[in-house]
C-alpha cells in the first residue's frame, strides 16, 4: 500500500476533455486576433500614407507552416509509438499470467487450487473497469493500490503450493511463472508514464497559434474580409491536434486501449478451474 501511495505516475495535468475545449477556443483566436492586428496595421499605413507589403506575412507563414507541418508528424508518430508500447505491455502481461496459469497445473493439490484462484483474483484486478479513466495521480493510486494488495499475496501462496516433496525443477518453472507475471506487472506500470513531452506539446502549440495569427493577419493586412474558409482550417488543425492527444492517452481518450486479451485470459482461467474442479 506504501509503494502504491509513493509512487509517481506521470499522469497529464490537463484532461482530455478539457484539451478538447483548449483547442477549440484556441484556434479561432488566433485567426481573429491575427486579423485584428492585421486590419489595425493597414489602417494606420493607409492613414499615413505607407503600403502595406503582404509579401513578407507570406514568407513567414510559409516558414511557420513547414514548421508545424514537422511537429505534428513527429508528435503524431511518437503517440502512435507510446500507444503501441502500452498495447505490447498489456499483451505481454495477458500472456505472463496465462503461462504461470497453466504451470500451477503441474503442482499437487490443495496448493494447485489455491495458487489458480489467487492468480484468477490477480488477474482480475489488473483490468480496469471501462467506466473508468486513469486521469490523475489519486486514480492511479486507487487503481494500483487493489491490484498490489491482492499481488501480496500471491506470492506466499506460491511458496506454500511449492513447498516440499514438490520436485526443485516444478519449484523452478512455476515460481518463474509468477515472476514474469511480476515483471509484466512492472513494465505495464512503466508504461501508465509514457507521453509525448510537454515541450513538443507546447511547441506543437505555440506553432499551431502563431501559423492561425498569421493567416488572419495576412487577411486583414490585405483589406479583404474573413470568411469561415480561414475556421475550417483553424478548426481542421484542432482536430488534428487533439488526435495526437488522444492517441497517447488510452487510458483516458475516447479511443482507449482494447484490454481484451487480458479479459480473455480472465476467462479461460475461470473456465479451466471450472472445468478442473
């Protein structure tokens, strides 16, 4: 429980939901804004004689756009990458327990029976209810606090269920059974941490905003009218950004980690100890 309560996820400060609303707001000021400072600075060249060169907003927002052009491709693969390591986490945990599953088949009774409903029970906690999200530090804990309670005990059941006249390499192959499904415990968790860093975050961000403020700058530099061409993109890149976002949260988004091999080993575990019993 101690471990449970130290331990230091890193888990986004800002939820998925509010993210969303960040970024719908965020876009369209920015073209608006831009547009403000773009028909303010025409004014005042017009009120004072100068011209007003669109060549030089042009440049720049050529440059900004490769810019976030390179940011949203890296950011995107690098979520896609977090969320493929967390999906392989989940398989290989499914997997370590399936195995350590079966090797207590090769112990006698009562320790096989005991040692099958401790691992049943385990497994059981390590899947998360699907009207839950793992959205901040107290979640986490919660969610890690049922499951290393109930790890606590796996292991003295194993060591009673492998106690003498059991033979040293049955001892051996289903005691290392149980560690992997430990160690597969210890991956998964590191997994919960992985994110795209806050500074490809806010860079992607920033990027997004000052592209937006150009091209409504340039709209109203020109004298000509806003029109919802200029949203749609603004609306489209908030799409696109939140997709990265989502993408790296599965324990959070709307498209949120498929936790079916680890329920399906859930329930050939219960059918096998039905069966067995």
């Amino acid at each position: 429980m101690d471990s449970a309560a130290s331990l230091q996820i890193s888990i986004p400060i800002v939820t998925i939901e509010a993210a969303a609303v960040l970024l719908l707001i965020t876009m369209p000021v920015a073209v608006g804004l831009g547009y403000m400072v773009g028909s303010y600075r025409r004014k005042s060249a017009t009120a004072s004689g100068d011209d007003v060169d669109p060549a030089i907003v042009d440049t720049t927002l050529t440059a900004i756009l490769a810019l976030l052009g390179l940011l949203l491709a890296f950011s995107f693969s690098n979520a896609l990458t977090i969320a493929q390591a967390k999906k392989t986490a989940l398989a290989n945990e499914a997997a370590a327990l399936g195995t350590a599953f079966l090797r207590a088949d090769l112990l006698q009774e009562p320790g096989r029976s005991e040692l099958k409903v401790a691992l049943i029970d385990y497994t059981r906690t390590r899947i998360l209810p699907e009207d839950t999200k793992l959205t901040s530090q107290q979640e986490a804990r919660t969610f890690l606090e049922k499951s290393l309670a109930v790890q606590s005990r796996l292991w003295p059941v194993t060591l009673a269920a492998t106690a003498d006249p059991t033979p040293v390499p049955i001892k051996t192959y289903v005691a290392t059974g149980i560690e992997e499904a430990f160690n597969a415990h210890v991956y998964r968790m590191s997994s919960l941490s992985h994110q795209v860093s806050n500074l490809s975050k806010l860079m992607m961000l920033a990027a997004a905003f000052a592209a937006l403020f150009l091209i409504g700058n340039g709209v109203g530099a020109s004298g000509r009218r806003l029109t919802w061409r200029v949203f749609v993109i603004s609306g489209f890149l908030a799409i696109v950004m939140f997709a990265t976002l989502d993408t790296e949260r599965s324990y959070e988004g709307f498209v949120r980690i498929d936790d079916g091999l680890l329920r399906a080993t859930l329930l050939e575990m219960q059918m096998n100890l039905s069966n067995g019993s």
